[in-house]
C-alpha cells in the first residue's frame, strides 16, 4: 500500500442513531439524570446479570462510590496492581485508605498472586484486580485468597459484616462484555467499576456503571440508593423525583459527592446497547488478523479468546521480543510517521510522580517495568475498514523487521 493513510488509535464509535437520541434527549427538556439514565442502568443489569446496576459519571467515581458503600477509610489498607491506571490506586487515596501495589506475574500483566496473598493484613479491606485490556483476571484464584484470609479479616460496617472477608472490587474498566467462565463480567466480582469513556468499546462520552453481586442480608435497593445519595450531593430526591407533584422538599443527609451520569449521555448509551453485540463481533475478527500475522513473527500478545474466558477486546497489546525502551519509543515514531497512533499500557504507578511521592519505587516492581519497556499497543477500534487494518500490520512488520 503506497498511500499513506491517517489512523487514529481510538476514535469513539458513534453512528446517526447515537446522534437522533442526544437530540431527542435534548428536545425533551429533561438533559440530566432522568428517565433515559434509569432506563440504560436497568438494561446494563440485565446484561450482565446483576438486580442493580447505578450509571455514574466515569468509572472513577463508580469505584470511589463502592469503597464508600463499602465503608473503606482512613486506617484501612487496599491492594491494586502496579501495573495500572492511576484511577485503580487514586480511589483509595480519596477515601483516606492506605494504598498497597503488588508487582504483576513474569510476562503477563495480571497481579502476581502470591504477592497479593502475602499483601493481606488485618488491616485489608479490599483487592482491586484489573482487567487490563478486557481481559478478565483469574477470579477464582483471587475467591480463593480472600477466603483463605477471612481469619485476617475485621469487619468495621455492614456491607463488610455480609461480606465477611476482604471485598474484591473489580477494576472492570476494559472488560464491558467480557465473560469469565460463561458468567459476564460485572456479576463476577462483589462490586464492578465499568468504563465508559470515548475511547472505550462502548461509550456515553464520559460515563460509568457500578454493578455488584447480591449480599446476604443486605437488600440491593439499599446499595442502589446510598450510591444515589453519595453521588448527588447526599440529598434524599434527586431532580426526577422532585417533579412529582408538590415534591419539591428535599433533606441533605450527608455532605457527599457530585457525580451523577446525565440524560444526554445516557441517550448515546442507549443506542450503543443495541449495537454492542455487533461491536464485540467486530473487535474479535480485528483482533483475529493481528494476531495471525504477529504470533508467527514471535510478538508477544494476550490471549482475548480462551475456553476459560472471553474478552472484550478493548486493546491489542503487543511486546516486541528483545528491544530497549528507547527503541519502543523509535517504533511507535515510526508508525506516527506512517499515519498509524500506537500507544503504550500501562507505563507503571510507581514511575509517576505522584506514586513516588507516595513513596513507592519501580526497582520494587521488576515484573511490571519489565512488561512495560517493550510494549506497544495498536490501533483496535470498531471505525477500522478492513484496508486500514492491513495497512496497520502492514506498516508494523515491516517497522518490526527492524529490530527483531
């Protein structure tokens, strides 16, 4: 292929029909939290398997709203992965908790288990495993160490006490439609924080849904509206309920959060909803041409489709066998200057500046910095024609030939 071509590593998906359901949103003269919001989290529920599902306004502030339900604070400790986002860490910060990383596993990016299970103290509240790239962790490793601790554990609030051993918080960012042993993410974990930014599979520009698995004694209706106080401002009605006639008195019940999702975004949702099925499709063929021709090349890649779970395809990570950082870094210059944005996941918490200054240290995490200095992720998105893909490998063999 001569003609250089422009692509882009993650341009949202939005068809004419995202597009009508804003604008009718917006015609209805109800643009915040109302009737399309309710109506996308009672369809998320019942796509992944859950009697409740609360849509906020980023996956960030879903996994906050959880620690809170959850009663996390200031003395309590809890685990993520090194190799992450800083929203899997920030959160703890925010509730006062004491933030605990574990390094990843040689050559794969989820946690290293054995450091997660030495990582436990009676302090531990909960575990924040990842899914990066829509990948689902090992779950029932995880199931396993939780509840060989739960003599560890002390339960300091309610939603603990039913729990009655650490939580695991799934940071399910990535993995919107991915499945773990037949089961859909978002009913696997106690609590799962999606993502629906633009660069997301699906997306309601900036959004996110919390789901979580039903607790003994603990009714979901309850969860559901203490969400709803902690992310508006803890005021007993929201607007919605406001309008029903002479509705309009209101309490505060406790100086809490802004960060409820909108009608406009919810709209975009909606539509995504009915065409995700065929988004995932999309991604597993995508992602079927990259690997055929970079596994026989011997680039290290993840495996999305296996017969203990399926992914949800969010990103193509690749590493390239035996290149420097600094090379990474002429690679995915190089493909810039042949129209094609790479980008690199996840450059590790402990190398920013703000986890230093918490005092944590990559030489600490030799797995995670070693997973990160040879990475390189590829454009995957559901906008690629199949003429675009082929000019992506294209220009990524010829570019890797190179060096390997």
């Amino acid at each position: 292929m001569n003609t250089k071509m422009n692509i882009p590593f993650s341009p949202p998906d939005i068809s004419e029909a995202e597009i009508e359901e804003v604008a009718a949103a917006l015609r209805s003269g109800w643009i915040t939290t109302g009737p399309r919001t309710k109506e996308l989290e009672r369809q998320i529920a019942a796509y992944v398997g859950t009697e409740k599902c609360v849509c906020l306004n980023s996956q960030t502030a879903c996994a906050e709203m959880a620690l809170r339900v959850l009663g996390v604070g200031e003395g309590d400790e809890v685990i993520t992965s090194a190799y992450t986002y800083t929203a899997s860490a920030s959160i703890i910060y925010h509730v006062g908790a004491k933030i605990v990383l574990v390094d990843t596993q040689k050559d794969c990016l989820e946690m290293d288990y054995d450091a997660l299970e030495a990582a436990i103290t009676e302090r531990t509240k909960a575990i924040i495993p990842v899914d990066i790239a829509g990948i689902p962790c090992d779950y029932d490793r995880i199931f396993e160490i939780v509840e060989r601790k739960k003599n560890l554990f002390k339960a300091e609030s309610d939603v603990q006490r039913a729990l009655g051993r650490v939580a695991v918080m799934a940071d399910t960012a990535h993995s919107f439609g991915a499945k773990y042993h037949g089961k859909m993410l978002g009913s696997v974990a106690d609590f799962s924080s999606f993502s629906f930014h633009a660069v997301k599979n699906f997306t309601t520009a900036e959004g996110g849904a919390l789901t979580w698995r039903t607790l003994e004694g603990i009714d979901n209706e309850d969860i559901y509206k203490r969400v709803q106080l902690f992310s508006l401002h803890g005021q007993s009605k929201d607007a919605l309920a406001k309008t029903k006639l002479g509705a309009w008195e209101y309490d505060i019940v406790g100086p809490w959060y802004k960060c409820n999702m909108t009608d406009v975004a919810a709209a975009i949702g909606l539509v995504q909803m009915k065409r995700y099925p065929e988004m995932l499709a999309r991604r597993k063929e995508i992602i079927g041409k990259f690997d055929a021709a970079l596994k026989p090349l011997g680039v290290k890649v993840l495996n999305h489709y296996t017969d203990e779970y399926e992914s949800s395809g969010h990103l193509y990570l690749t590493r390239v066998p035996g290149v420097t950082h600094e090379q990474r870094c002429e690679i995915i210059i190089k493909m810039a200057e042949e129209g094609v944005a790479c980008n690199v996941h996840y450059k590790p918490l402990p190398m920013h500046t703000a986890y230093k200054n918490l005092g944590f240290d990559i030489k600490d995490y030799p797995n995670a910095y070693a997973n990160f200095a040879n990475e390189i992720s590829l454009p995957l998105h559901t906008c690629l024609k199949d003429e675009e893909i082929e000019y992506v490998i294209e220009k990524y063999v010829k570019i890797l030939k190179e060096y390997i």
